[in-house]
C-alpha cells in the first residue's frame, strides 16, 4: 500500500491551490519476469478552495516506490463547487514532478 499526501500548485508552480491525499493498493505485483510494472488500485482527493474533487483508477509503477507511468484516471465525484462533475486526471511525470491534469466533460 501506498499513501501520501503533496501540495498542490497552479501551472506556473508558483501558487499554492489545494491539497492531494492518495493511496493506492498493488493488485498485481510485478512478480513475472514478463511483467514490466506493479499494478495499483489508487483513490485520489483533490482538495481546492471551492471544495472536492475524487478520482480513481488502476495505475502502472515501473517502480513501487517511484511515481506511477503516465495514466488516466476517471472523476468518480465532488463536493460543493464539483458536486456532480464528470471527467478523468491525466498523469505524467516531469523530471522530479507528477503532472496532474483534470479534464471536465459535460
């Protein structure tokens, strides 16, 4: 299992908007040699002035205690200003930073 919790920024890095928490549970270890990446069951919470947003997903880590592989997520809720909201997260990692993208649809 793995937990965290990270700061969160606005695109130029420079102003603080909210809070992540996570964690994630490894389903599938990668214990083949085939197996290229551990699979994880993660549940994610953004924090954000304007209330909650939660997302979920299964994710590929090339390493467990590394960062996951790029991936895209699906929105499973929120609260307040996000209450009903629809969409997924897209992650990346750049250099020594995971990129968080939210994608609304309508």
């Amino acid at each position: 299992m793995r937990v965290l919790n990270a700061p969160l920024y606005n695109e130029s890095g420079k102003e603080k908007v909210g809070r992540l928490d996570l964690f994630c549970v490894v389903t599938d270890p990668a214990d083949e040699s085939s197996e290229k990446a551990h699979m994880a069951q993660c549940t994610f919470t953004y924090t954000l002035a304007g209330g909650e947003i939660s997302a979920q997903g299964v994710d590929a880590f090339p390493k467990l205690a590394g960062p996951p592989s790029k991936s895209v997520d699906a929105i499973s809720g929120g609260t307040e200003d996000y209450a009903g909201v629809k969409g997924e997260v897209r992650f990346e990692t750049r250099s020594n930073k995971v990129i968080s993208t939210i994608h609304f649809i309508d």
